[in-house]
C-alpha cells in the first residue's frame, strides 16, 4: 500500500506542478529509501521548489526524512494521498486494546499504537494520512487523532464525559463522535484540529455511533427517541432527523455505502445481532450475515464490494469480510484474542 501510494502522489504532484516536474518525479518516485525515507537533499530541493521548510519537519538523526512526514509534507501543497486499503481494528492481543491494521487479505496485521490505556473504534482519513480513535490514556474517554502508522497521537476532545466513536467526513475536514457530556449521548461534530465543537442532534434521548454520508449531506446514527435504538438521518447540520430502520428491535452502528444507495447496521431484530444492509431510504432490509452466533459493526471496503464485521462465530471475536451480497464469509485476523471495531 505505502510503494502504490508514493507513486500516485508522484502522478498527482507531475500533474499539479508541471514545470517542477524533474523535482517532483525524482524526489517522489525516484529516491524513495527500502526502509520508507527520503534522503535529505531529495527532501529539501522539494521544499525549495515550493518554498517550504524543511526545519519544520522531522529529519531524522540520519539525514533522513520519516515517509509519513513527507506524506504529510506534499499533502499541505495539495497532493493527495490514496484511500486506505488496509482494515484498521481494535485488539487486545498485545495484552491491553490497542489499535492495529491488516491487509484486506488479512495478512501483515501491524500495531498502530502503544500505551498501556484503551484504544478503541479507530476510522481511517479519506487521504489515508491518519487514524481518528477513542481512548482513555488521559483518565477518561477522548477522541484523538494519529498518523497512519500510529505516531504522534494528538488528543482533539478534554471533557469530563465520554467521547466516543468518533468517524471522519468525506473531506477530511471534520470529525462526528457520539458524547454524554451533557447528560446523555448527543452526536457532536468538529473541525479535525478539534475546534468548533457543535451538537448536532440536541436531543433528551440517546443519539449514538454517528456515520457520515459519502456525499457529506447526511448522518446516520442510532437512536433510542422512539423507545428502542433505531437507525437515523439527518443532515450534516442536525436537521430533518428520519427514522429508516422502523422496527421493535434494536438496530445500531449504521454504515454507509460508497456510493450512498445502501446502509449497512447491526440488529437484533432476528434474535442475536446480525448485520443488515437496506436501502438508505430505509427500504427493503436484507439479513447479511444469516448466522447463529453474534456478528455486528460492519464497515464497506472503499470499493463497494465487500463488507467487514466482526464476529463470535468461531468461540472468539474475530474480524471477517464478505462479499457485499453475503457471499464468502472470510475470517481475516483469526487469532485467539478479541479482534473487534473494524474501520475500512
């Protein structure tokens, strides 16, 4: 994933910058180090050419620069990087949750963070650059914000409540999350440094596990208003709330399709949680997972075509994926700790 990204950003910056073009295709497609750095000289002749600092970045005691730093670097002049592939989940195989992420395939799971406190419910950025995720490494629930190989977590929430779940918008400029900080769960929305908090549902009930539409019009979330948790959707600013799900049972962590048309979300209504996929109008609900055990917030792959949850079926939590259809269940981080939270 990070070689395909470094050629996509040299085609975008050939693309943006036509007379820089000798700087940008050897800095970024040229001289690209086995072990993911840029050398020195690369890195500041990129900077000249735009007038950039390099003391601004993190040079390395080598002379070298991190890959995510200058990721992050050509990113503040308008490149953009590839969506993630890679699922990112939470797991206490390590001894304490942390966040970890895996190849689709379900290979080379890696370690994102490390702290002894909760890392939990991590969602990629729409440029693949950071990780958002809940924790309580400073003694109570916050939202904070990583880069996409886990360093220099930032927390963005400081309240005495819970802020949880939080999920990014199609733009990358804002962040949803779910918070009790005013006596019950609200759906909150902020820009991604944290700043201009907003209630967005501003309701007595609990409104939870907010999910933005891929357009970036609309929020689904779930809620208790009518007496038992039903899926939700407002617009992004917390008007014309719908109820779409419409059933007794609970129905919880809606997820929306790629291109808008389908709602994935977890429901209880056949009994133990399943997962669903309906219309995002609410139409035509489809049992997914059709399965004896426990299986629950599913996620879509960028592409549409598959959908990640996870799962009790094999005596522990596990992630899977199946095709969008149902289709070829596939256990991808099969191992005997809790592997649970997927974000795609």
């Amino acid at each position: 994933m990070r070689k395909w990204s470094m050629v996509v950003l040299g085609v975008a910056l050939l693309g943006l910058y036509g007379a820089r073009d000798a700087v940008e295709a050897h800095v970024v497609i040229g001289d690209f180090n086995d072990d993911g750095k840029v050398d020195f000289l690369d890195f500041f002749l990129f900077a000249d050419a735009f007038g950039g600092s390099d003391t601004a970045y993190d040079l390395e005691p080598d002379g070298a620069v991190d890959f995510m730093d200058f990721f992050i670097f050509a990113d503040n002049f308008g490149a953009t990087a590839a969506p993630e592939t890679r699922i990112v989940f939470e797991s206490n195989r390590d001894g304490d949750f942390e966040i970890y992420a895996i190849e689709a395939d379900g290979t080379e799971a890696v370690r994102l963070t490390s702290d002894p406190a909760v890392d939990l419910f991590p969602d990629w950025s729409p440029n693949g650059t950071k990780v958002v995720f809940e924790s309580n490494r400073d003694g109570n629930i916050e939202v904070y914000v990583a880069r996409a190989d886990g360093t220099n977590p930032l927390r963005l929430t400081n309240d005495p409540g819970q802020d949880r779940f939080p999920a990014w918008s199609p733009d990358g400029t804002k962040i949803v999350f779910e918070s009790n900080r005013d006596g019950n769960f609200e759906v909150y929305a902020m820009e991604a440094d944290g700043a201009n908090l907003v209630n967005l549902s501003n309701n007595s009930a609990d409104d939870r596990f907010p999910a933005w539409s891929p357009d970036g019009t609309k929020i689904a979330f779930a809620s208790d208003r009518d007496d038992n948790f039903e899926i939700y959707s407002m617009d992004a600013d917390g008007a014309n709330p719908t109820n779409l799900s419409n059933d007794p049972k609970r129905d919880s962590m809606p997820a929306w399709s790629p291109d808008g048309t389908k709602i994935a979300f977890e429901t209880e209504r056949d009994g133990l949680p399943e997962v669903y996929i309906m219309d995002a109008d609410g139409g035509n609900p489809t049992n997914l997972t059709n399965h004896a055990e426990r299986d629950g917030d599913p996620v879509w792959s960028p592409d549409g075509t598959k959908i990640a949850f996870h799962t009790k079926r094999d005596g522990n939590w596990e992630i899977y994926v199946v095709d969008a259809d149902g289709a070829n269940p596939t256990n991808l981080s099969n191992h005997e700790d809790t592997d649970t939270g997927p974000g795609w």
